[in-house]
C-alpha cells in the first residue's frame, strides 16, 4: 500500500479509530492490532511475502530468547550467525543471487571457460533491505548485552513489521523502538497535530516535488545518448530533487504516521542539501542507515582508530557496502566509493566533524564561505548521483562525458520544457521553504504556528491545493526496490 | 482525543467533498475502480472508452489476446489501423491497433502480447511520422532497450480527480451521467463511452459514437470539423504534423528489423500507409514542408519486397473511390474507408484476399448505413 494513495487514506483512519477506541484498554491487544494492520499493510502489495517476515521475527525472536541464559561465548556466537546467515541469506538471494550469478559466469568467460547459469527471475520482496537491518539489530544488541530481549510475541512481531516504517525505514534500532511497545500509549494532541503537519509536508515532498521531478529525469537519462550536456545537466539536478523528495517525503510520511499512535521514530534526513562538506552530508542524508553502517560494521572494523591504511580500508568498506546494499548493480558501487573518495580527505585531516550544527544558525542568509561551501557539497553530491540512476557504468560515464562536453553550454532541449518549468519553479519554492524551516524537524513543523486559526487552515489548504493541483504521476517510492 | 478527531473531521469535509465528487463520477461509469477482466472473459460485446485512464487499453488489448486462440489476421498500428472489424474478415481476426506509436514499438509488443500465437497475417498502418525524425527521432534508448509493458489503473490518482475536476467546471460532462440510460444490449464502460458513446469494441476495433452522430448532423463543434484543427497542426508544425524533408534512416533500419523478426517468425505482413483528407493532403503538399512524406514509400517498398511482403500507399482517398465524407477527421477515414481500402487491396493481388469475401465486402459496402458506418 502506498502512503499516496485513496488505499492508504481509507486504512489509516480504520487503524487509528481500532487503535485508539478500540483496543486502547489492552496493551497487548493494542499491539496485536498493529501487527495484524501491519501485515494487511504489506499483504495489500503481496501476500506471499508475508512468510518472509513472519519467518525472520520467528528466528530472531528465538535466538533472542536462547541468548538470554546462553553464557557460553561459542554457543552465542552460533546463534548470533544463525539469525544473521538467515536475514542476509535472504536479502542475498532475492536481492543479489542474479547480479553474482552474472558477473561469476562474465568473469569465467573472461579467462576462456563458458559456464551455462540460468538467471532466475525473482521479485524483489519490498522493504526487504529495510526490515532485515531492523530485526538484525534486534539479535546483535542482545549478543552485545545492550539490550534484554523480549518475552512478548507480539510485541516483537509489532516491532519488526510496524507498518509507517516497514518498507523504507527509517531503520529503527530494537533499543529505541521496542521498548515503546511495553509501555502504554497515551494520546497527545500536540504529538497527532505535529504528525498531521509532518504527513503533509511528506506528501508536498513526494508527490509535488519528487512525482514531477522524475518525470524529467526519467526522460533525460531514458534519452541522454541524444541529449546535449546542458539537458543532461538539468536530468541530474531534477534527480537530485527527486530522490531527495521521495525519500525524505516517505520518512516524513512514517514519522508523522508514527505519531499519531504515539510512537516516536528516529529522525532519517536533516536537510542534506544544506551540508557544508560530504562528512555533514552524511550526517544528514538517510540518517538511519548511515547510523546503522556506523555502529555494526564501521566501529566493529575498528572505526577511524589506527593507522591511516585502516582508517582508509574502513572508509571505502562502509562506503561500498552502503553502495550495495541500494542495490545488485555496480553502479551502487561506484556511487559508493566516489563518496568515500570524497569522504577520505576530511577523515584524514581530522575535519570531518568540522560542521555539527545547522548552517547559519540563527540568520536568514548564509555568509559566502557556506553557500559557497554548500554550493560545492551539492555539485559534488549531483555528480554521485549520476551514478546512482544511471542504468550501468558505461551509461554514467558517458552521460558525464556529454556534461562535460561543449554541449554543457547549449540551451536544454528536452520535451515538456515548459511545462518543467513549473516544476523548477516550485522546486525552488520548496528549498526556500526548506532553508526557512532547517532549525526544525520538518520544514513546515513552526510554519505559521502562532497564526490565527483560519490563517493556518488557509495554509494547510493552500499546501493540499498545491499537492492536488500539481500532482505528478504517481510514482513507486524508490526506496521501495532497495 | 475528541478536539483532535474533531477538527480533523472539520478539516477534512471540504476535502472529503473535494475528492469524493470526482470519485464518485469515476466509479459509476467504470472508469476507475473497475476491472475489465471478467468483461473480456465473458461479455459478447462492448464499448469501452476511457476518458482519463487511455493507458489501459493497451492493457485491453493484451489480455484480450492472451484470451484468444491464435489467430489468422491482427491488426496493428496506432489509431489509424483501428477501423478494420472482424466482419471485413472470414477467417479469425482480431484489431490490436492503438497500441503502437512508434517503429521500435512493433518487436516488444509481439514479443510480449502474441507469446507463441503468431498470426499467419500482419495487418500493419505505418503512419507517416513515424519516419519524421522531428517525430519520433528513435533513440538509441529506444531501439535497443524498449519494453512494451501494458498496465490497468483501476484506483485514480490525483491528476485524474484533478482533470474532472477541470472537465465538470468547463461542461464536458455533468450530473446526467448518473441517470444516464445505458444501451440495453452493450455493456459500456469509461467515461468516453458514457458520454460520448466512444470505445473500443469487443473485435478490437473503435466506435466514434458521438462525433459520427455530430458529422451527420454537420455540427460545427464536431472534432476537427472542417479540418480546422489539423490545419492548425500544420500550420504549426506541431501534434505530430512536425516538418520534415528526409525520410528518418533509423526509422527504415527499425522497419528492416521488424520485418526480418516477422519473417523468421512465418509472420506475413501487410502494411498500408494510412490517408489523409484530400483538403488535408492538398495543404500538405502546398506547405512544401513535410517532403519526407513523398519519400516514405519508395523508401520503404524497398525493403517490403526484400522480404516478399505488401506495402500499399493508401495517403490519398481518391485512389480506392473514398473521399472527404468518409473521414472522422483530417487523418482518420472511417469504417466505409477502410472496407473500400480493402476491397482495393484485394482486387489488385494481396494475400488478404485468402481472409475475405470480396463478393460480400462490396455487397456490405453497398448496404452500408451512412457514410461512415457499415456494420452494427
């Protein structure tokens, strides 16, 4: 079910209502009834993979509760492997088993020996990259003797499929999300105000600015082979917004979600766009995943600690993996490691941790040094992403070329130039709205706050106006197929 | 709890009103919400006309040839091969047209839609822009990567609440259409068909309900009437009227492509290029700027014969006894057009001639209703 849709519109209110009046005497019961939303949820895409889940809470439920009284340092370890074989067993083979399967037999051929492997043709589970990391947390924290693990089921089923993050995160950690299933949920208008606010900035983002962005980029890099460098230029920079929108749009969506059932989810973008340097830009862009890569690989490999060739093969394996877990293509790869070679000469100079607060804190405008520090992150980001959509290397690499050619300045010609132009004008609308509300949560969470009722109302209907007016084609959520 | 669901039920009515009217036009004419499989399943005949939702006939025509046995002649092309019917054929036929808009689209649609039933004849209309580079320039994108994907919306999105929303404010349709009489013997679905009295039928081919009625009645708000609209195109060079002088040299390598895969796949072709009004044509050719459109045919015969296939150049009306009456616009004939495009093609040699009654097309043509219409 998508978070856009008439479907989603009708379910939330059902569950809200059950929720709230329903069910709320019974904690248990409360959580069963989000477990049960949950897989209705994922089931409206495909039932079949309901089994994904609930087998992967079974295995790691068990291996929580054997861990419990195991002291043995061995006997931990087997079940700590058992629950990570079992999750990345499966995202390995519904995500990756063609892509190694391809690049074995292409890499046999290339020493002279033929082998005949049929490619099978999987679907993709949704959310799969998303709910493996969230129940692998779960098992790892318990072996780490950060967190006990739990008695209750159903709780823990809640846990892993909760439905506003299900299928594109924020990758929530068992230590902060769990434990809000124990406790009874109390309403709180402020809280349920703030997530309606938040659900509609998501939709602004995803569906005004993201739908119409990836229309653009769609045709530019369906086309780039007959596209001068300056439309390809453009294709990149409607990219940047798109996938921005659409993943920044589908968190805000899952947090306001979250909150209206009174649970708080951690924060996933924080105004990347507005970094200073690539290390800031991590910091901001997909929060969850980065955290995660940090905590369970990252300082395991020994973090920045030790030499220099350590802090560089740490770097460049974060980087990679982070790369390929967006998906089986070398291209996730080579956008990967081109943000670890942008990421090194911070780390290795020690500033990487030179921009801790939000930019221009406090003023209006950013003094030159950070716009032009800001423009310089983003340019560099733009070019990442070319990678990151393009259909295969050679594909980025001669898009590049072409931006990089004469052509970069030709006037763009592209098909619905004019009507882009309505999407570049309220794409410029939104990072100013963005860069006003970059001290907050969300960018519209004190937007006209303090205004008179009617005021307000009139700005929430100018937001809704805008979102059905200039709604875009409905497109997947991105995030979706990693 | 209570101030909260209230105001967001407060805030929500006029939403709710918003969304719900359009929804509620979309759902009762089957436009959304509807699925059409039990339809093709079962139904003997019907009209269906989508008004926002045109993507699903691509969606139409796939299953309803997955629905099908093999079958011995399918017709192919954009909308301009979309007035061949069953009934001009003795042999099993059915009309897959609207479905291609380019060269490079023929290969991924067989390939996808025909799954091992092959027809023994391709019935094919190759229009003209299709080699107009300014058109269709066939990417590289295109040629080497194109997929022919059909997909069915059953659930509306925004932009289509929005645009009934901008059709019900300019008059295009109203409340009448939920009281609307429906025709007793044809199940119809879409707004298009409701409305306008404008679908697809059940052999594939399309029915000009309303503007038909509106050409009989020589009603000015006709589409195209006078052939104004398609002189603006002209005149502008614009909806697929772009200037052009040569004959795109992609486009003919995409055909040679198609009309190998068609060969070795025991397919036998037979394209027409589709006409054009006289008035149309005659404006044409005073332009002086679509010259690639004279080039088309002898460019393209070249590599028909190389495969031993028919290429009839059917641009001008006069030449099978058709004329301006018989068009639905500056370049669509109608049904009388297309029967007498047929009996042209048959009297002077072609394979179809194994498909047809040539005595009963011109004994149909004879008893036809009005100038465009020639079977119920």
């Amino acid at each position: 079910m998508l978070f856009n849709s008439i479907d989603f519109a009708i379910f939330l209110p059902i569950v809200f209502i059950l929720y709230w009046f329903v069910t709320d005497k019974n904690l248990k019961l409360q959580n069963f009834l989000i477990a049960a939303a949950s897989y209705f949820f994922y089931g409206w895409w495909d039932w079949r993979f309901l089994s994904l889940i609930l087998f992967s809470t079974i295995v790691d439920y068990t291996v929580g509760q054997k861990l419990r009284n195991e002291e043995n340092q061995l006997k931990r370890k087997v079940l700590l492997w058992t629950s990570v074989l079992v999750n990345l067993g499966f995202l390995g083979f519904f995500k990756y088993y063609n892509f190694f399967l391809d690049n074995f037999t292409t890499a046999f051929s290339f020493f002279g020996t033929e082998i005949k492997a049929n490619s099978l043709n999987i679907i993709l589970p949704v959310g799969i990259s998303f709910y493996t990391f969230q129940t692998l947390s779960y098992t790892i924290d318990i072996y780490n003797r950060k967190l006990e693990p739990t008695k209750d089921f159903i709780a823990f089923s809640a846990f892993v499929s909760f439905f506003p993050q299900l299928v594109a995160g924020p990758i929530e950690r068992a230590t902060h999300l769990l434990p809000q299933f124990y406790k009874k949920r109390t309403f709180d208008y402020q809280k349920a105000v703030d997530g309606m606010r938040q659900i509609l900035w998501g939709l602004f983002k995803k569906v005004v600015i993201a739908d119409n962005c990836a229309e653009y980029a769609n045709q530019i890099f369906n086309n780039s082979a007959d596209m001068n460098g300056s439309t390809l230029a453009l294709g990149a920079l409607f990219f940047t917004f798109q996938i921005y929108g659409d993943f920044s749009g589908y968190s805000d969506i899952a947090i306001g979600t979250s909150r209206l059932f009174g649970f708080d989810l951690m924060r996933n973008f924080n105004f990347p766009y507005f970094s200073r340097d690539i290390a800031e830009f991590w910091r901001r862009w997909h929060i969850s995943l980065s955290t995660w890569f940090r905590d369970y690989l990252y300082i395991p490999l020994g973090g920045s600690r030790g030499g220099i060739w350590m802090k560089v093969r740490n770097t460049f394996i974060i980087f990679i993996v982070s790369g390929f877990w967006h998906g089986a293509n070398w291209t996730f790869i080579a956008w990967g490691a081109l943000n670890a070679i942008y990421f090194l000469p911070l780390l290795l100079t020690n500033n990487n941790r030179n921009h801790l607060e939000t930019v221009a804190q406090g003023k209006l405008f950013p003094s030159i040094t950070e716009l032009s520090s800001m423009l310089l992150t983003f340019g560099l980001t733009v070019f990442a992403w070319i990678f990151f959509r393009a259909e295969n290397i050679g594909h980025a690499l001669n898009y590049i070329s072409k931006i990089l050619s004469i052509s970069l300045f030709e006037t763009p010609k592209f098909s619905g130039m004019r009507n882009a132009l309505i999407t570049i004008i309220l794409t410029c609308i939104f990072v100013l709205i963005e860069w006003l509300g970059r001290e907050q949560q969300f960018a519209i969470q004190n937007f006209g706050i303090k205004w008179k009722r009617p005021l307000r109302y009139a700005m929430y209907y100018s937001i809704i106006i805008t979102i059905f007016w200039f709604a875009g084609k409905e497109q997947q959520f991105i995030y979706f197929q990693f | 709890m209570k101030k909260f669901i209230t105001k967001t039920i407060v805030f929500s009515i006029p939403m709710l009103v918003f969304f719900l009217i359009p929804a509620s036009f979309l759902y009762t004419s089957g436009e959304n919400y509807k699925s059409i499989e039990g339809i093709i399943k079962s139904a003997p005949n019907y009209l269906i006309g989508y008004a926002y939702n045109e993507g699903n006939y691509k969606y139409l025509k796939y299953r309803e040839l997955e629905n099908r046995k093999a079958l011995s002649v399918i017709a192919l092309g954009s909308s301009r091969a979309l007035q061949f019917r069953d009934k001009m054929f003795n042999k099993s036929f059915y009309n897959a047209a609207y479905t291609i808009s380019s060269i490079s689209d023929f290969i991924p649609f067989m390939k996808f839609s025909l799954n091992n039933k092959n027809p023994e004849v391709l019935l094919i209309a190759l229009d003209q822009w299709m080699f107009n580079k300014n058109w269709d320039d066939l990417s590289e994108y295109d040629l080497k990567n194109k997929v022919w994907h059909p997909s069915f919306t059953k659930k509306p999105s925004f932009s289509t609440l929005r645009s009934v929303w901008g059709d019900l404010l300019i008059g295009k349709y109203g409340f009448e259409i939920f009281t609307k009489k429906k025709h007793d013997a044809l199940i119809q679905i879409g707004l298009n068909s409701i409305v306008n009295n404008t679908g697809f039928r059940k052999d594939g081919s399309i029915y000009y309900g309303k503007q038909i009625k509106k050409l009989l009645d020589d009603d000015n708000t006709a589409n195209d009437y006078d052939y104004l609209d398609t002189y603006s195109r002209i005149e502008d060079g614009n909806r697929r009227f772009q200037y052009g002088s040569q004959v795109n040299d992609k486009s003919i390598e995409s055909l040679n492509h198609f009309l190998s895969y068609c060969k070795s796949n025991n397919i036998y072709v037979v394209a027409i290029l589709p006409p054009f009004a006289n008035k149309v044509a005659i404006k044409l050719d005073l332009s002086g700027k679509y010259s690639y459109m004279d080039k088309i045919f002898y460019k393209s015969n070249a590599v028909f014969k190389r495969y031993g296939f028919e290429l009839w150049d059917m641009t001008n009306l006069n030449k099978y006894g058709s004329n301006d009456s018989e068009t639905i616009d500056g370049f669509h004939g109608g049904e009388v057009t297309y029967l007498r495009m047929l009996i042209y093609m048959i009297e002077n040699g072609s394979i179809l001639k194994n498909y047809t009654n040539l005595n009963h097309l011109k004994n149909d043509l004879n008893k036809r209703k009005n100038n465009y219409i020639v079977y119920d």
